[in-house]
C-alpha cells in the first residue's frame, strides 16, 4: 500500500529532441542533447545561420502526480470497543486453556470376526 501511494505521488518530465521527423534524443532527468549540426549559441551572428531555417524542435511532456491524500478517519463508539474488548478477552483467555482429553468411545469395541476373506474374495489386492 506505501508504494503505491509513494509511486501515485511522483511527477515526471520526459524531454523529446525531434530533428525533422526523427527522434534524436529523450530524457527523463534534465535537458535532451541538440543534434550535431545544430548551430550553437555561438554561432547566432552569422548571415549563413540566420537564413538557414531551424528544423529542431524540443516536445516537453509532463506526467504529474497526485498532490492530494485524503487521509481516512473512522469514527469508533464506545459500544464497537466494548464488542471488540470483550470478544479479544474472550479468544485470548481460551487460547492458553488447557485442553481436555478427549474420551475414546471405542474404546470396549471389539469390531466383528471376519468368516471370509473379502480382499481375496472380490480379488481386490493392494500393490
């Protein structure tokens, strides 16, 4: 139940790199690295940059968690403790009885004498 609770509250950002229609990079723990023929900030006054048409594009999804945790609260009446007490008394008291010995009723019981062999006579053997 924690981890439930622990995995339902995290936030996750998944960055995507696309150059053109291609998937380049994905990151899940800070910045996507650009493609290698991506001009650097370095390179933004030059007239070939300017006039060359930027493909790159950066796709940011954002996955939240829940922020609110209803904590749950049962109310208990004095009539359900006293219910519960008196049952948990009850088992706990029975538990460490000593138990009777059992009485065998077959005790005097002879069983009756056998005339025929019945295994032999329904050919019924035990291998």
């Amino acid at each position: 139940m924690a981890l439930i609770v622990l995995f339902s509250t995290f936030s996750i950002t998944i960055e995507k790199h696309f150059c053109g229609d291609f998937l380049v990079d994905v990151s899940y723990f800070g910045k996507t690295k650009g493609c290698a023929d991506e001009p650097g900030e370095d390179d933004c006054d030059k007239p070939e940059v300017i006039q060359k048409k930027n493909c790159c594009k950066d796709e940011v999804q954002q996955i939240e968690g829940q922020d609110d945790l209803q904590t749950a609260t049962k109310k208990v009446t004095i009539e359900k403790e006293q219910q519960f007490l008196i049952a948990f008394i009850h088992s706990y008291n029975n538990l460490f009885l000593d138990l009777k010995k059992q009485i065998d009723s077959n005790q005097e019981y002879s069983p009756p004498k056998l005339i025929f062999d019945i295994q032999l006579l329904h050919e019924v053997f035990i291998i």
